[in-house]
C-alpha cells in the first residue's frame, strides 16, 4: 500500500461513530450528575441505607480503582491523570475509525471512555474522585465505586466479551469476503 494511502487509512472517519461518542458523552452526565447528588446531599463516610446489601455513602478516591494507591503520597494523582488522558486520545480515535458493522466493541469502548473521562475530570477538578455507591454483604465490604467506575466495568466486560467470542466471527467473515 502506497504511504499515502496509510496516511489516508489512519485518520479515516466515519460520522456513524459519533452516536458512540454521545454515549461517552451520555456517561459522563450521568456520572457527574449523580457525583453531585451525592456530594451536596450526605455527609462524608456517613452510610444511608438503600437496601440490605446497598448503602450511599460519600467518599473521596485519591487513587485508582478500589483505591489502589490512595496514600502513595500525591504522585499517583499525576500518573492517573496522564494516563486517562492518553488512554481516552487513543480511544476517541479507535471509536470513530469502528467499522459500520461493530456494536459490542464500540459500545465497550464508548463506556470506557465515558467512565474515564468522569473520573478523569473529578481527578482536574477535586484532587480526587466521588465515591458513593457502597455494597455490602454482612461484614464483607466492597470499595465504594461510582457510576463512572460501573461503566469503566461493564465496557471492560463488553470488550471481553467480543475478544473471546465476537472477533473470531469478524475474522471468518472478512476472510470469506477475500475468498
């Protein structure tokens, strides 16, 4: 392939893929909106009880999932920051090269962004991420989380999905179309 064609291929997009960016876009309100509930409407580290496995209770992530690194001493805030602005660059263009047929990996890709983008401006703005969805079962507790955290795991889910099962499919139909 002439360089001038590779040129061309990697900075093809196609507008069908903007639907995928407003789901990005859709995540992000949601997070934000509800981060902002939660902020304005209950105390800090005080438990509201939802139902027996569910409170609301805020608190302040300073590092990463499941507060991974959270009292690293302040540099981690830099690293995560960096790399969810690199990391969405990279996937606002692998959204809006997709292909017209794909569904499941756009859709992954689109969630991921968005929850990324969320806590990404919690991150810019607050030094930290709203947290304030806590499970729990007995004594058992899991790590408070937030909206954009849930879409950052279903997207992940969505893109496992469609590496084990959906990619083989894609590559038996392209290699029929070349037969």
């Amino acid at each position: 392939m002439p360089k001038t064609q590779v040129k061309q291929s990697l900075f093809q997009f196609y507008p069908h893929n903007l639907i995928w960016l407003g789901l990005s876009v859709l995540a992000i309100i949601i997070d934000q909106w509800t981060k902002w509930i939660a902020s304005t409407h209950l105390t800090y580290a005080d438990p509201v009880p939802v139902l027996p496995f569910l409170n609301w209770t805020l608190l302040h992530n300073y590092g990463a999932a499941f507060s991974f690194l959270s009292d690293a001493g302040g540099w981690q805030h830099y690293l995560f920051t960096g790399l969810a602005g690199i990391v969405s660059i990279i996937f606002v263009f692998w959204l809006l090269r997709m292909p017209k047929h794909n569904i499941i990996l756009p859709a992954a890709i689109a969630l991921i962004l968005g929850g990324a983008l969320g806590n990404l401006i919690d991150r810019m703005t607050l030094g930290y991420v709203v947290d304030f969805i806590h499970v729990y079962y007995q004594n058992h507790n899991f790590p408070a989380f937030n909206i954009a955290d849930s879409a950052i795991t279903l997207g992940t889910i969505l893109l496992l999905i469609d590496t084990f099962f959906l990619e083989k499919k894609r590559i038996q139909r392209a290699e029929a179309k070349h037969d």
